[in-house]
C-alpha cells in the first residue's frame, strides 16, 4: 500500500514537472505567432498606404522646374517676337568718321535738338580745326613740289622720267586741291537743319576724300624728290670722280 500511493504520488510530481516545463515553451510560442501575425498585418496596411520616396520627390521637383523653364523660354520668345514685329526707325544709321555713308536726311525731333544746342559750338570748333589743319597740310606739301623743282632747274640735274613725274604730281595736286576748297565750303553745323545728322555724316565723307587726295599727292611729290635726290647724289659722285 505504502508503495503504490509513494508511485502515485510520484507520477503526480512528474506530470507536474512536465507540464511546467512545457508551458513556457508554449506561451512563447504564441507570443512569436502573435507577433508574426501583428507584423504581417502592419506590413500589409504599410504596402497598402502609398508613400512618397525621395526619387518621387525629385521626378516632382524636376517635372516642376521644367514646367517653369518652358513658360520662361515662351515668354522670352513672344518678347523677342513682339519686338520683332516693331517698326524700326528708318533713322538707324550711325555717323562713322571712317567709312563713307549716306545718311537720309531728317529734322531732330524736339528729344534731340537740345543736345544738339548743347554740342553745337565744340562740333562746329571741330570743324574749323580740321579746315586749318588740311590747309596747312597741303601747303607744305605744295612748298616742298616747289622747292624741288627749283632745286633740280638750279642744279641741271637729269632724270629720265622727270615729266612723268612732275604730271602725275599736277594731277594728284588738282585733285587735293578740289578737296580742300570743297571741306573748307562746308557747312558748319546747325541743329535747325532739315537734316542735321546727315549735314554731320556730309562732313566726314568729305574729309574722307580729302585724306584721299591729300594722300596721293604727298604719294606723287615723294616719289619725285626721291627721284632728284638719286639724280643729285649720282651728279655729285661723278664731280668728285672727274675732280681727282
């Protein structure tokens, strides 16, 4: 008897040894399946909900600063092309001292003519020196086609071509002379002109034809002196050589 209740109650103790060895396992079984089935269900509502990833936000930004680019391009071109469509001024030429030009001819609109008052005595000052100065230049040349012409009449010096040259510095003498009588009869500026810019531009062509002229006469007189000089120096070695 004493020995089948001590199994009895050893078989009591065991089953209670297992049992409470086996009910962690278990209740942490159940904690992970309920976690398993918590994340599962989060990830399932997470990929439900849409989200806005930083490549989103950037294709967003771009699709934005192109769509504000395009109209900034299409504004400039409607600009450019209203401006376009502008009537130009038929008065665009500019004056240019270096290059001969035509300008058409138009009174100064009531905007301008007080620059032109303004600038009236220091152009027209311009112009009085430009005169003197031209005059001045085609004395000197004239004086130096003078002196040697004498020079070789003096000293009976022989140049084959003399005649063709002493011509050809008559022509060009003729030609620069024409220049300077008719920049020295050109108008002074007026700013009640009927076309004062282009009185202006008249000015400058004719200079420019003075500067021509005036150039190859200096050209012709040159080539002449040269040519006495050569005369002179070859007349003077051959004094020197029948002398010894």
């Amino acid at each position: 008897m004493k020995h089948l209740l001590k199994g009895t109650v050893l078989s009591i103790a065991l089953c209670l040894v297992v049992t409470l060895v086996a009910a962690p396992k278990l209740f942490a079984k159940d904690g992970v399946n309920s976690t398993d089935t918590n994340t599962t269900t989060t990830t399932t509502k997470t990929t439900t909900e849409p989200v806005k990833t930083t490549s989103d936000m950037k294709t967003t930004t771009d699709d934005s600063k192109s769509k504000t680019a395009t109209t900034t391009k299409t504004e400039k071109k409607t600009e450019t092309e209203t401006e376009a469509e502008k009537p130009k001024s038929a008065d665009t030429t500019k004056l240019n001292p270096e290059v001969h030009q035509e300008i058409e001819r138009k009174k100064l609109d009531a905007t301008k003519k007080p620059l032109c008052e303004a600038r009236k005595d220091k152009i027209n000052t311009g112009i009085i020196n430009v005169t003197e100065r031209s005059q001045n230049q085609y004395t000197r040349i004239d004086q130096i086609f003078t002196m040697t012409t004498k020079f070789y009449t003096d000293k009976g010096l022989t140049v084959s071509n003399y005649d063709a040259l002493v011509a050809t510095v008559a022509q060009t003498k003729a030609a620069a002379e024409a220049s300077l009588q008719t920049l020295q009869a050109a108008p002074k500026l007026s700013c009640d002109s009927d076309g004062t810019k282009a009185d202006i531009q008249s000015f400058l062509n004719v200079r420019l034809d003075k500067q021509t002229t005036f150039k190859a006469y200096r050209s012709a007189v040159k080539a002449l002196v040269d040519a006495v000089k050569t005369a002179a120096k070859a007349a003077e070695t051959t004094t020197t050589q029948g002398a010894n």
